[in-house]
C-alpha cells in the first residue's frame, strides 16, 4: 500500500483532487480560448490591411504613367486628398519593368530588400497577386501586395506595402491585458471549483458517514435522496437498496437462529423427557419399547432438520451437482403424488394429479423429487379441510412445465417477492409446530435454476395459490450446484 508524506496526505483528498482537476481544466481551458481569440483578432486586422491594400491597388493604377521609360505621379497636387493618397502609396512601393529593371522605389521598400528579377518576372508570367511579409532594419512588419500593372500595353511589375506594427501593438496589449486578467478568473475558478467540490461530495460523504454508523443494532440507516436523478442519487438508491437487503438479511438470519433454536430445542427436549420416562418409570418391556419409539421420531425429526442445514450448507459451497439423465418424469410425478395421498387424506383434502402418458426431459431426478415433494408439502399443509391440491405436468415446445395448484389460505401480495429467499416465512396464524425453517421454496428456486429453468408464483389470499415450473428438456450446463430440501 502506498503510503504518503504527512505534509502530502491532505493531497490524497478526493475534494482537493477535484478541485486541482478542476482548475487545470479551467486554466488550460481559458488558455486555449485565449489563444483563440487571439488568433482571430489577428486575422480580422490583416484582412483589413489587405483590404486597404487592395483599395489602394486599384487607385495606384490612375496616378502612375510611364512616360519615355520613368516613373510619373499623375494627380491634382491642389487636391488635399489625392496628394494624401498618392503620398500613402508612395511610402511603401516598387515599380519594375517586366524584366525587373527599377523604375522607382520607396526607401522603406529598399530596405524591405528589392525582389529579384527572376521573381519578378515569375510574377508577370503568373499575372497574379502576391502577397508577403517582410520586416525592415528596424524589425516594423510590412504587408506587400504586388502584382502586374498594364500601362499602354505595357507589362510592370507593382509591388505596395503597409506596415502592420499597430497590428501587433494591438495583439501585443490584447495578450498582455488577457494574460494578466485571466489569473483573477483562475482564483475565482479556485474558489468556485472547491466550493462545488464541496457540494458535489456532501452526498458521498453522507454515504461514507452513513455506513460507519452501521451495525447489528442500526440497520435502518437511510440517506434521502436529492431528486436530481444524476449519478450521486442512482448512488444513494443503490446504497439505500443495499440496507434494505442486508436489514432484510439480518432480520432472517435472526429469525432463522430463532426457529432453529427452537426447532433442535424441541426434540431434544422431548427425547431427554422420553429417555427419563423409560428410566425412572418404565417398568414393563412395553413401556420401555413405547419410549425409545416416541425418543427415535423426535431422533428423525431432528436429524431431518441438521440433515437440511447440512445440505444447505454444501449447496452454499457447491459441493452438489446434478446428476443429468433422460428421465419420464410422469411416473416419477405419479410416485411422489402417491406418496402424499395418505397426509392429503389425513388433512381431509383432495389430491390428483393431471399427467402425460409420457414426458421426457434431462433433469437429476431425485432432485426433482425434492422439488416436487417441497412443493406438495406447502401445498398440503395450507390446504384447509375440503379444499384440494391439483398437480399437472405438460410439455410446452423445449420445456416442460409442471403446476402444484391448491384451493389454500393464498400469500399475500407484499410478501409474493421474498417467498423465495432463504429463511423467509410468510406470516401466518398457525400452531408453531407446524413452521417450517422458510428453506423449502428457496431450495425449490435453486433446484429450477440448476436445470436452467424458471418457478414462478400466483397467488390470491383466500382463493390459493398456483406454483408453475419450467425446465428445458434438454440441459446445456455441464455441472450445477443444486440445493436439496428441507
């Protein structure tokens, strides 16, 4: 595990994390928008010096003439504004014949450094405009607009400039104001970036507060959720939902200590009260045989009742598998239906049982007869007097289906969801001798889910309830752990 300096331990922090995320993420951010826009205000000024440029292009064509092979200004020099104009003109610019002899050149131009004749007459072929920057002694930038000027058929090469240093006083203040307000942004950004940092973990927090108050004795801790449907309350709804599985979880682990507490308590009980009777006052062979019989049932019950933990307990480890045979499961349903009748009579409720004449699938077999036996049990036993249990068995395309309907109590609705969870019982106003563990229809549900099948319920209280088993005919899984019954 990777430990940390002390001073640097405050870095590990997942707010101060976020919040130094946050501010590179704003810091670079405000950089890159910076520069960009920058950049733009450089292209809009250039454009407009070449739009200045181009103005002048066109007006340089009405004042320059070529009178006997030199260079003459034509303009009014009364006129205030043609003077200007022409003087702009000639500050920056040169004029060469085709084959690049000077004709006239600006001081400036001169030492821009005057284009080479091969140049020049590159452009007069190409008989389109050029544009270039160039920087003088001083380092000043200078846009050049050159191009070919036709005078009485004549063919000159024209080259004229404009200095873009204000350009770069402008992007030089630009960048130097943003630069210098932007670190004010970023301690803004610090403040809100650890302030909402704050924000956004206070439900982590709650959650992290939340579950070091857990323990046995507090397991209805509950975080209330935000109502902003975001990732932090699909969060809580996970956490919240969690609780109420290890709450309900905790609540059945109790209960089960409880009922199997008392479920080895009581034929322990009744066995050292049989074995004392046989002792201290039995005193014909008879009642000796009488003691040790009625010692040996409370012996079956209670080995029933470890035998069924005990194959819990290798389910749990899948330390079972199934045993994947063709099999009929018609007389096997016939076999188990027949071994019910005699409790179903007893219990004054009709039993029978509606199946193929044959129907054949890939299950483990006696693990069926477990889940059967399982069902007809909790089918019998919620039965009251009168009613009737109906067990049907069909084929339905690559499966098979198998119901155990009865006429019973039903199950209520709010507790259909849990009937097969481990330790669950439904609440029921009935003798304590006749309660289960709640591990019979969860083994039920294992049973189905080892065969890659599927048990569903339905039930209505007073009217009954209808289990309804579906397992393929042929199995695909190679080896499953499988539960067995109560």
């Amino acid at each position: 595990m990777r430990h940390w300096p002390r001073p640097l331990q405050y870095l590990r922090r997942l707010r101060v994390r976020l919040a130094f995320a946050y501010i590179i993420l704003f810091s670079v951010f405000l950089t890159a928008l910076g520069l960009l826009f920058r950049e733009i205000l450089k292209n809009n000024l250039e454009n407009t010096v070449r739009q200045i440029l181009e103005e002048e292009w066109v007006s340089a064509k009405g004042y320059i003439k070529i009178e006997r092979g030199r260079l003459v200004w034509f303009y009014d020099a009364v006129d205030p504004d043609e003077t200007l104009a022409v003087e702009r003109l000639r500050h920056v610019y040169l004029l060469t014949t085709a084959q690049g002899k000077v004709l006239g050149v600006s001081p400036i131009y001169h030492s821009l450094g005057i284009d080479s004749p091969e140049e020049i007459r590159r452009i007069v072929r190409s008989n389109a405009a050029v544009w270039s920057q160039r920087r003088s002694e001083e380092g000043v930038p200078y846009l050049i607009r050159a191009g070919v000027l036709v005078d009485e058929g004549k063919q000159y090469f024209l080259a004229i400039g404009r200095s873009l240093e204000e350009n770069e006083i402008t992007l030089a203040a630009f960048t130097r104001n943003y630069f210098t307000i932007m670190p004010s942004f970023l301690l803004l950004s610090i403040l809100l970036g650890w302030f909402l940092t704050a924000r956004a973990l206070k439900p982590v927090n709650d959650l992290a507060e939340a579950a070091h108050r857990i323990s046995g004795s507090s397991l209805d801790v509950r975080i209330p959720n935000r109502g902003a449907n975001d990732e932090i309350d699909r969060l809580i709804d996970s956490f919240n939902r969690m609780m109420e599985r290890i709450e309900q979880s905790f609540q059945q682990l109790r209960q089960f200590t409880t009922d199997a507490s008392h479920e080895l308590r009581t034929p322990l009980t009744a066995i050292r009260g049989q074995l004392e009777v046989a002792l201290f006052t039995a005193k014909t062979e008879e009642q000796y045989r009488e003691a040790i019989l009625n010692a040996m049932q409370d012996v079956e019950r209670l080995s029933a009742i470890v035998k069924s933990l005990l194959l819990l307990s290798q389910a749990e480890s899948g330390q079972l598998a199934l045993q994947l045979a063709e099999q009929d499961l018609s007389p096997a349903v016939l076999d188990i239906v027949e071994q019910f009748q005699i409790p179903a009579d007893e219990a004054k409720v009709r039993l029978t049982a509606d199946v193929p004449p044959q129907c054949m699938a890939q299950v483990d077999i006696v693990q069926f007869d477990r889940l059967l036996a399982n069902l007809l049990s909790n089918a019998v036993k919620y039965t009251p007097p009168g009613g009737r249990v109906t067990v049907s068995l069909r084929e339905d395309g690559d499966s098979v289906e198998l119901r155990v309907a009865d006429t019973g109590q039903g199950i209520p609705k709010e507790a259909l969801p849990y009937i097969f969870d481990r330790f669950y019982r439904v609440k029921r106003d009935e003798p304590s001798a006749s309660r289960g563990l709640g591990l019979g229809l969860s083994f039920v549900a294992w049973i189905a889910k080892a065969h890659s099948g599927s048990v569903e319920v339905e039930s209505e209280l007073g009217k009954g309830t209808t289990f309804i088993v579906r397992l393929p005919k042929r199995h695909v899984a190679e080896e499953a752990a499988v539960p067995a019954s109560a």
